[in-house]
C-alpha cells in the first residue's frame, strides 16, 4: 500500500516507489532495468521472469546519508534449477549480481552520481534450497556507496515457505581507464 511518500512508476504495474525520486528518474530506472534483466544470451530466461515490485531511496539513521532498496520477484523455473530439482547456486550469483547492481544503479541515479561501476566480488552464502515452483523475493539494499568502491547486500526468500534461502554481499568498483599505447 503506498504511503505519503510513496507512488506507483506509471510504466510498470504493481510497482511501489517509496522515496522522494521525480517521475523522471522513475522511468529511467523501469527502463534500465528491463533493459539490463532482457539483454544479451546469458540467462536471459531467468533475467526476463523478474519482476520489479519495489524501489526505495531512504536516508540511513545511523549517518543521514542516502541508500537505495530494490525488490524483485519471480518463480524458480526449470531453466534456474540444478540435478537436485532446486535453485542452481550460479543462478542465485546471478540474481545476486543483476539485482544488487540494479540498487546501486538506483541510488547512482537518485543522487545524480555516477553508476557505471564493475563487480570486484560476490561472497554469498546459502541457508536453504529454493525448489522448483517457489515463489522468491530477491531484496536488494545499498550498504555503502563511495567515490571508488560500492556494496550491497542481497537476501533471496522463499515466500513460498517463508524461509531465507541465500544471502550476498556484492562490492563494485569504479572500471579501470583503458591504458594508452604509444
């Protein structure tokens, strides 16, 4: 339900804004992540069934300074599954991965700062499987955001069962400058 702070980006149905992020800036940041989850060959099943529910920007209690929440859903599918019937763990890397980069593109965005940053590492760990045919809720949140380095973490839920199946830390970093040759 949205509260006085919240509302609903115009393109995507379902989908709640919490924060102060002009209408603009809404739909660059639906766009961008269509673009990004529908791109390129590489899990392009899995990318495509996300769902965009929520984005938030927030000020942080403990410093005042501005974080970003993106929540995505979507159905554990054939095409994410291992020999055992549940998530593959590349899969949740992978969620990991384009959903986290997706909160700090948010907040890059909000705060008019740059956002091209490129994965330096993803430490993840596993709490519970997530089988085929669950529902999961991928909850990304920025945890620091500086000139050179970037992190988020990430919790993967089964909502079906109400159970934490994976959590990941993803730290980014400004790309290196292409080196000249004389």
């Amino acid at each position: 339900m949205a509260g006085p702070h919240s509302t609903m980006a115009p393109s995507q149905s379902g989908l709640v804004v919490k924060g102060d992020i002009p209408a603009e800036i809404q739909e660059e940041i639906v766009k961008f992540s269509e673009y990004v989850m529908q791109r390129g060959a590489f899990a392009r099943s899995t990318g495509s069934s996300l769902v965009l529910k929520e984005i938030e920007v927030f000020r942080r209690g403990k410093d005042g300074k501005s974080h970003a929440r993106v929540v995505y859903e979507t159905t554990v599918h054939e095409e994410m599954l291992n020999i055992g019937g549940n998530m593959h763990g590349g899969c949740a890397v992978y969620l990991i991965d384009v959903c986290s980069s997706m909160a700090l593109a948010v907040l890059g965005m909000a705060t008019n700062k740059p956002w091209n940053f490129v994965s330096q590492a993803i430490n993840t760990t596993f709490h519970a499987p997530a089988p085929a045919g669950v529902k999961i809720e991928i909850a990304n949140t920025t945890v620091s955001f500086g000139s050179r380095t970037v992190t988020a973490i990430t919790e993967i839920w089964d909502t079906t069962n109400n159970r934490l199946c994976v959590t990941g830390t993803h730290n980014k970093m400004k790309p290196s400058e292409p080196k000249t040759k004389l």
